[in-house]
C-alpha cells in the first residue's frame, strides 16, 4: 500500500468518526438536555470524547508508521535521476543525443538495457551500441556515480524510422527507459530532442 492510499483512507476514517462523534454528542444534548441534569449529561460526553480523541490519536500513531515504512522503503530503493537531451562533443562539437544516469538511491542500480517507447506503438526500439566516447551496458552504478551514454552517429535515423512505422508519425507519445535489472526509470522526449530528429 501506497502512501497515496494511505493518505486517502486515513482521512476517509478520520471524517468518519468526526461525523460520528458530531452525531453522538448532537444526539445527548438534543434529547437529555435539561437545566437540572446538564452536569449528568456532560460529564458522561466529556468522557466519550476522551476516548474519541484517544482512539483517533492510535489511529493517527498507525498511519504514522505506515508513512514512516514507506518513506524507509522509498529512500532504501533504486533511484536514478535520468537525462536525455543533445550535447555537443569536441573536437567538432557535432550534436548527439546522449543519456545521462546519476544513482541518487541508497541501493545500487545494474542497468542493463535503455530502450525507446511509445505508448501508443506495440513494440519498443532497443538501442543495441553506444558511442565508444561513452560508457557502455551493462554497468553498476553504487550512489553518487554517474554515467554518459552516447547514442551512435545516424541512430536519429533510426528513432524517425521507428516513429514512423510503429508511432504513425508522431513523437508526442515517445519516451525512453533506463532499464536496471529490478526497474525501470523513463524519460519523455523533450522539445530539444523532437527539434533534433527534425531536422
């Protein structure tokens, strides 16, 4: 379970016993309510809150937890902070498309794969070799590292082949995925490399 479900339900609940505590206490006082008896009456609701705030105050302890456990799990992880965009490379400063991958998460990433998607295409393009400039597959990244990888002169042909074949000529959809051995991370096209491929 999510923290997004947890979030939801949790105040599901709480409204619940907010409404319910309301009606109870709407309840004493609009059946018992006399001047003679307003001590009997109150004490008793006091009390009942009491336990009310008690109960919400558990509850509140168990989704804490919750929280707290999924944060753990979030933070213990692979994360990759991934970047696809044209860079320029000396000595000619050509354009290329290139991916950059920094390891942010506590747990090692193993990438062993970036492929090209499209929603709407039934088949995703591998990108089988890179520029030897760069690093290449399959690597293993520990925290804080950081890898460059350069896709190969004449591979912008190949993405406008694959748009248009598989994609009916459109990049709206189109995003890539750095691919580890337990998660996948994805990137969307930017304008920067739309403009690139068509040029």
């Amino acid at each position: 379970m999510d923290w997004k479900h947890i979030k939801l339900i949790s105040l599901a609940v709480g409204a619940i016993l907010l409404a319910l505590l309301s009606f109870v206490i709407g309840v004493s006082f609009g059946v018992t309510f006399k001047q003679d008896t307003f001590t009997d009456v109150l004490v008793p609701i006091l009390s009942a809150m009491g336990s009310w705030v008690a109960g919400l105050g558990a509850l509140a302890a168990v989704f804490t937890s919750l929280w707290l456990a999924e944060q753990q799990r979030k933070n213990s992880g692979e994360k990759l902070n991934c970047v696809f965009d044209v860079f320029v490379f000396p000595p000619n400063l050509a354009e290329k498309l290139a991916v950059n991958v920094t390891c942010t998460g506590n747990k090692p990433s193993n990438i062993n794969s970036i492929t090209i998607h499209s929603t709407g295409a039934s088949v995703a393009m591998t990108i089988a070799q890179f520029d030897p400039a760069g690093h290449h597959l399959p690597i293993a990244l520990p925290y804080g590292q950081q890898a460059g990888f350069i896709l190969p002169q004449n591979s912008e042909a190949s993405i406008n082949d694959y748009v248009k074949n598989h994609c009916s000529g459109s990049y709206k959809s189109l995003f890539l995925s750095v691919n580890t051995t337990t998660n996948s991370f994805k990137v969307k096209f930017g304008k920067n490399v739309v403009k690139h491929l068509q040029k």
